[in-house]
C-alpha cells in the first residue's frame, strides 16, 4: 500500500484539536498532516522495517537511560511543529529542560515541539522525495540533527541546522556529535 494524501482544505478547517480527535478514534491508521493541513495516510512499515526501527529506538533508549540528557520517543508519536505540520518520526530525542517545558496537557497531545534529533529509515514503499522533504522540514523547524537512513542503496543523509545536507555512502557508524554525545550507531544493525 502505497501513501494517501486527502486535502480538506475546500471542504473544512480542522483545527489541531479535531485532527487529534481523527487521529484518536481512527487508531489503527498512521496520519501525518502537513504545513498546508493535508493529511497522509501513511501504510504501516513492513515487518523488516519495523524490527530494525525497534533495534535502533532500543538502542537510542539504552543511550538515553544511560546519559539521562532527554527523552525518546517511537514512529507512533506525532509532534506539531512550529509550522503547524503534525509529524510522526521514526525515532525521535528532545532534550530534557525543552520536554519538562511543555505543560503536562501539551505533552499529552501532539506536543508543540520539534524534536532536536529526528531518525527517518526508509520503508520499501516510502517515496525518497517525500521523504527528503519531511527532513528538510524537520531540519527547517528546529531539529539540530536528523539522519535518513536508506537501507536499498546503503545511503545516509544527515541533516544539521544551517548546513548542506551530508550524504555517506556505505557508513558503517554514525556518530550523535554533540545533540547525542557519544551516541554511536553500529550500522549492520541496519543494513
């Protein structure tokens, strides 16, 4: 299955509210709404996939539990960002003093915040384009490091605030530099 993409905008209005009502009572569907309000219906990650983004969001807590610097967060949490977009990384860090910050309802919902690392790792049915976009926007929001990670060319993007785009062919580790601090990922995890 492929991604949907519906835009309400001639029919309604939804506010942030209304589209977290969607979300909840529609749970077995992933959403994402973009900047304009557009709304994708995203196809769930091949069973692959999944088991390599639970390897790499384990390994991202145990660094976390470790360092205690922030909070991780999986592909099923949605942020709205400081353009309105509602986005759902598949992996995601936020630095502790940012999260404590928000109020205990925001952080309930789709949490006014852009992570400050995100994790994009291609699906089989994932567009690349689209997906270059969503970093872009990530990086463009406020994320200081994002990596896209696309396993069918052994290709890694890495996103940082106010930089080009770094592209690593056949990386065996990426480094967290210092969003992470002495994070490292082993990629034959991954690849």
């Amino acid at each position: 299955m492929n991604t949907l993409t519906i835009s309400l905008d001639s029919v309604i209005e939804m506010n942030d509210e209304q589209f977290f009502r969607l979300c909840q009572k529609n749970r077995d569907l992933r959403f994402e709404r973009n900047a304009k309000g557009d709304i994708t219906i995203m196809a769930p990650a091949g069973s692959d996939t999944g088991m390599r983004n639970s390897d790499f969001n384990g390994y991202l807590w145990s660094w976390n539990q470790r360092k205690k610097l922030g909070f991780t967060f999986d592909s099923s949490t949605g942020f709205t960002l400081p353009n309105g977009a509602m986005r759902s990384p598949d992996a995601a860090w936020i630095v502790k003093e940012r999260w404590e910050a928000l109020t205990p309802e925001q952080q309930s919902r789709f949490a006014p915040i852009c992570p400050d690392f995100v994790m994009e790792l291609m699906s089989p049915s994932d567009s690349l384009k689209v997906t270059q976009a969503k970093m872009q926007e990530y990086q463009e929001n406020g994320a200081r490091l994002g990596w896209l990670i696309n396993r069918k060319v052994c290709e890694v993007e890495i996103y940082r605030i106010g930089q080009p785009v770094e592209v690593l062919y056949a990386p065996t580790s990426l480094s967290g530099e210092q969003v992470l601090p002495e994070f490292v990922l082993d990629l034959e995890l991954i690849w």
